[in-house]
C-alpha cells in the first residue's frame, strides 16, 4: 500500500495546519487519491489538488478544485496563483521548488515530508534522485522562516523522512515578529 492510500492525514500536517488561517487557499502537489485533500476540505480550506492521475482526482471534484497535471513533463499548471499553504507529502522534484515558492502568498506555510537518505535501505523509494539529502529542506528553504525541522527514522511505517514547516514572511518586515505556536490549537 501507498502512503497516498492511507486514508489518514500525515501527523505531521495534522500537528501543523494550526498555523493556516480559517478558509485559506490550500495547493496539495501531487495529491494521489486526496487523504490530504478531503482532510483539509473538512477543516473548512479551500483546496486544490495536483495529480497525475486523472482517475484519482475524479473522487476529489465534489470537495476540491483539481487539475490534471504531469508535473515532471510539462509546465507549471499554477503559474499567476498564490496559495496560502502548499503541502507536499511523499514526493520530490527537485526542479518544481522555484515554482513552488513563487506560488507561496505572503505569509503562507509550506508543509514538506518525503523520504530521506537511508530509505533505499528499507524500501522505496530507493533511487537517490527521490530521496532528500541531510539538511535539504533546509538549504531549499533558506530564505523563509523555518518553524519546524526533522530528519530521521521513524517506525510505522518504518521510513528515513525529512520534515519542515516553513513560512513566506516576506510581507512581516516591520512590527513585533510573528508567533509560530509549536504545538496545535486544543
């Protein structure tokens, strides 16, 4: 099984959607079947979702925007949008990140947890060109304020994952800074 097909959302999207403000514009990249996609549309934001597959995107019509897009082979389908929150779970193409955060609004969050170094160990992935290098989301996220990082080993399902949670505050130049509560709303 996939762990697009898990029907449950990702703990850590779960641990850290509280830093989306109500009714924000949601991009899920590469949504498969749509866990994310129906979770977020629950919680009341307004979601699109990113696939490949067409006969998964069909199940997602009645609760997200979708668009059909192989987005290795073809052009950026979001060029001239912005989204409040991108997530991005279990997936990795290096070549889409400047596009992802010229798509990311002021003051949005970008959510990311694919595999790391050490999975081809494991499991799949295992090819290195889909596995995250020590310290990667990091380099890639310079320039926004990460709020959260991980890299490491988990057990269910056993996985090497790297994690973060970072935030576009190019509009928060000025004032009292902003706060990022590290843990969710009660």
């Amino acid at each position: 099984m996939s762990p697009h097909d898990v029907p449950v959302p990702s703990p850590w999207l779960t641990r850290w959607v509280h830093l989306l403000t109500p009714g924000a514009r949601v991009l899920d990249l590469a949504c498969g079947s749509g866990r994310h996609v129906r979770w977020l549309a629950a919680q009341g934001f307004r979601v699109t979702g990113v696939d490949r597959d067409g006969a998964a995107l069909a199940g997602l019509v009645a609760v997200a925007e979708v668009i059909e897009a192989d987005l290795e082979a073809a052009a950026w389908p979001l060029a001239g949008r912005s989204f409040d929150a991108i997530v991005v779970t279990n997936y990795l193409w290096r070549p889409l990140w400047p596009a992802l955060f010229a798509t990311l609004a002021d003051g949005g969050v970008f959510i990311h947890e694919t595999f790391g170094v050490g999975q081809h160990t494991i499991g799949r992935p295992s090819r290195a060109e889909f596995l995250l290098r020590p310290g990667e989301l990091l380099d890639v996220t310079r320039g926004l304020r990460v709020v959260a990082y991980e890299d490491g080993f988990v057990d269910a399902p056993a996985s090497f994952v790297q994690r973060v949670v970072a935030v576009n505050e190019s509009a928060f130049n000025a004032g009292a800074p902003p706060r990022y509560a590290l843990q969710g709303r009660s």
